[in-house]
C-alpha cells in the first residue's frame, strides 16, 4: 500500500479541524483562519510529526494551542470592548424566532463554559467521538474527561435554563 504524502493526510484532517474550530471560535471566517493557521504550521513543523503516529492528534494540539495563544493576546481588548458594549450576542441561523433564540442562548451558553468543559463537550457531541477518541485527542485521562462532560453539560443546562426563566428572558413553552 502506498505511503500518503503529508499533504493527503491533511486533507483528510480538514473536516474535523474546521467543526471543532467552528466550536471554539463565534464566527466562521475566525473558525477558518484558525484552521489555515493550524495547517500551515503543520506543513512547516512536519518534522516534528512522528509518522507512526496518528495525525489527527498532532493536528489538534496544534489547533488547541493557536487557539489559546490567541485567547491570551485577544483577553484584554475583549474586556475593553465589553466595558463599552461593543460585543454582540451570537447569531443564530434565519428562520423560527423561538428556535433562534434559544439556539442564541445555547450557543452563548457553550461559549460561557470553561474551556476544558467547552472542548470535551464539542468532541463529543458535535464531532461525535467516542469518549476514548476525545480522550486521546486532549491527551487526557477517561476519568478527566468523563468528569468535564458531566460538569459541562450540567453547567450547560443550569445556564440555558436560568436564560430561559430570567426576569424579561424567553420561555419557550412545548
């Protein structure tokens, strides 16, 4: 069987990095830059990859550390511009007005979570890993990862719930 070059092997991580940066990040473009920015350090630092090894993992550290660094350089004018109520909520996709807003507040609510929380949440649920895949991929023990998805999604449900039934907030009736 022939050897995939790197370049293959990339393409074949693209999805996955573009979903899980898609979860980290509110918008698209953002989501986009991260995942460009995660592949071409790859192809630069691609003799550090160990070939025995799978590529996603590798790929994925790359991405997860890009997206802190980024984090920690965006804290402090993230502040300013919250101090002067300039960040807008998440937009949530055109069409019911209840859906849309309790997608809005969900998605607030995700992006709320500590990060660990957020990461095993989107692992799990939207790039549906198993719970062993999502653990390799953060390099983490199962018992860490179970623990921060029970964390996460409780946090994630107390926070939707108390959206829902705050004084001038929506309730959604079913």
């Amino acid at each position: 069987m022939p050897r995939l070059s790197l370049s293959h092997l990339l393409a074949d991580e693209t999805d996955r990095l573009r979903r899980y940066a898609r979860s980290l990040v509110r918008g698209r473009d953002e989501a986009e830059d991260l995942v460009q920015e995660t592949l071409l350090r790859g192809i630069e630092r691609s003799s550090s990859w160990d070939p025995s090894r799978p590529l996603g993992p590798w790929l994925f550290a790359i991405l997860h550390n890009l997206y802190a660094s980024g984090i920690r350089r965006a804290q402090s004018r993230e502040r300013a511009l919250r101090h002067v109520g300039l960040l807008e909520p998440p937009r949530a996709a055109p069409g019911d007005p209840a859906a849309q807003a309790e997608l809005s507040e969900t998605l607030k609510a995700l992006y709320d979570l500590p990060e660990d929380q957020r990461q095993v949440l989107v692992l799990v649920t939207l790039d549906d890993l198993s719970y062993e895949e999502a653990a390799d991929r953060l390099d983490i023990p199962m018992g860490t990862l179970m623990s921060r998805l029970a964390r996460g999604r409780e946090a994630l449900r107390q926070a939707v719930d108390r959206e829902a039934i705050r004084p001038g907030g929506l309730k959604l009736v079913r």
